[in-house]
C-alpha cells in the first residue's frame, strides 16, 4: 500500500509516499481503506519534531490523523461490515502509524458511519478537529444563554467551536481579520471582533467589561487571552499552556488525544452535520503525490477550510 512517511524530523523536504506492507484487522479493530485523509497542524508539528520520547512509534513514521473511507477488513465480532463508508480518527504517535496511508486499522471506537450527504473530503475533516472542538465547549460547561469567546474563530477548530457553541444556545464571541469576518458571522458568531494582540480587550468591551463566561483560545494566545475571562470563568487551550491560577480562573487542556474512541462524540458530530448546524468546508483536494506542497501551503497559513489528499486511484470518490 501507498502510505506518506515522514523519514525524519524536519521540513516538508522528509516526507515521502513509500509502498508498505498491508496492516490486518485484530479484535476490536477495523481495516479502513481510505479515500481521504486532512493534513492538519498538528501533522506540520509531528514532521518538525518527530514523536515524543514516550511514543511507540518506529520510523519511518506515517502521520495524520483524520480520514474517510469505506471499510475495508473487520475484526470478529465487528458492528461494521466491509463496505461500510465511515470516518475515523487516529494518531500518528502509535507502530501503526496515522491516517496518510491507503489501508489504515484502527480500533472501532475511533469510527463511525458517514451520512450520505457529505464526500469522503468533507468527512474526513470532521473527525479530529470536531472532537477538539466538542471537547473545548464540553469543559467549559456552559448552559444555555451563556456568553462563550473564540480566538481563532476562522479556523479549523475555531469555526466547529462558533457552530457547536451556536447548537447550545450560547451567545458567541469570537474574531477574525477583515477578510474572515463574513465567514465568522456566517458561521454563527452574534459578536464578531478584530483579531490580534488587543482581543482580550475588544472581549471586555463586547461585554461591558465583564468578560466572558469561557473561551476557547483557537488561535492560540496563551497569557494574551486571559484577561477576556470574567472572574471564576474557564479558558480552554489547545496547545498545553498552563497558568497559574488567576481571579479563579480555570485553564484546561483539551487534548484530543485522549478522544481517539469516543464513539458518541463522532456520531453527535455526524448528526450536526446531517442537519447542517457543524459545516466541514474544504479548501483543496490533493493527489498523495503532491503531499510536500500541501505542507507548505499549510505553513505559509491563511488556508480557510481544510487540506485534503485524495488517495484513491483516479480521485472519484473524495
């Protein structure tokens, strides 16, 4: 099978598209040969520093962590059957490898059924930056009526987080450079703020200086978000930033990591889709060959919607 492999820690130059032996189903697993696979930030990070010390995970190593496709193999027992289409989430930090690769086993936890009205392209992009976005509005545990602030709101996990928030009957703040503020309010957003070093104050403004209830730090400011929180409120990190605790303001990770079977969570998000409220957008369909310069698009940033390498043969099916 054709798989991406990232033959070292380095720039976009390491990654290669290499024939690997076919992975085979055990118990409690499902074979997935896959017609969609993202490229996301995280894989950008995964090919600069290569896994982690405590990773089990041998090179060359195959990174990704989201895909679409029809399944493919089953172990005994499965809920699925071959032909099944389905999306799934992984992780690269495991001997299997992740999602760039055209037969991919995961275990059954991490999948589910993909609606009819969504291509493999658009599935494929739902499953990890859902989660993390699910994940973010759960910890905050808001009820409805509640104001919520999104950094990063034009992004991929930024745009799920306005549209989950928006499904909950929160009031949504969130910013976007000129360009994205159609897109942001489009999205959901009620209050629509410039990005940048001063949206923490923009926040407190938007509120009357009470600040919001949570916020899901997207875009990643760290110690620059925090003061948008109101007192004894949460902020949400996607990138392990941790605080001391400030005006009893709580700071959690959400790793999505610890999301890679969580069943209910991929079908609440599949549902969202069928009726519209979470909207996978795609911003490019790639051949697997050209996965180096998909990096670097990535990297060069300003990408609105997701970067999809399309592993099937002629390309029909994503």
């Amino acid at each position: 099978m054709r798989a991406v492999v990232v033959t070292r820690p380095g720039g976009p130059e390491v990654l290669e598209v290499r024939e690997l032996p076919e992975p085979e189903a055990g118990g409690g697993q499902v074979r997935i040969r896959v017609a969609a696979a993202v490229v996301n930030p995280t894989d950008t990070m995964f090919r600069t520093r290569g896994p982690d010390e405590t990773d089990d995970a041998p090179g060359p190593w195959i990174p990704g962590m989201e895909l679409a496709g029809r399944v493919d193999a089953v172990g005994p027992g499965s809920r699925f059957r071959v032909g099944d289409r389905v999306m799934a989430v992984t992780t690269p930090r495991r001997p299997e490898g992740g999602a760039q690769a055209e037969l991919v086993v995961v275990p059954e936890g991490g999948v589910t059924a993909v609606p009819e009205r969504l291509s493999d392209a658009e599935a494929a992009g739902i499953p990890m930056n859902g989660l993390t976005a699910l994940g973010a509005v759960d910890h905050l545990g808001l009820e409805a009526g509640g104001t919520i602030g999104v950094t990063g709101a034009a992004g991929a996990v930024g745009g799920y987080v306005v549209e989950i928030a928006k499904a909950r009957g929160l009031r949504v703040l969130a910013d976007a450079a000129p360009a994205d503020e159609e897109l942001v309010r489009g999205l959901g957003a009620d209050v629509v703020v410039p990005r940048g070093p001063d949206v923490a104050k923009h926040f407190l403004d938007a509120t009357d200086g009470a600040g919001v209830d949570g916020l899901v730090d997207g875009a990643v400011l760290d110690a620059a978000a925090l003061p948008a929180v109101r007192n004894g409120g949460t902020l949400v990190t996607v990138r392990f930033w941790a605080a001391p605790a400030e005006r009893g303001v709580r700071v959690v990770p959400v790793l999505v990591r610890r999301m890679l079977e969580d069943t209910a969570g991929l079908e609440t998000l599949a549902g969202m889709a069928v009726e519209g409220t979470l909207t996978p957008r795609v911003a490019r369909i790639a051949p697997l060959r050209d996965v180096v310069e998909v990096h670097r698009t990535l990297e060069r940033g300003g990408t609105r919607g997701r970067l999809v390498l399309d592993l099937t043969e002629d390309g029909s099916d994503a």
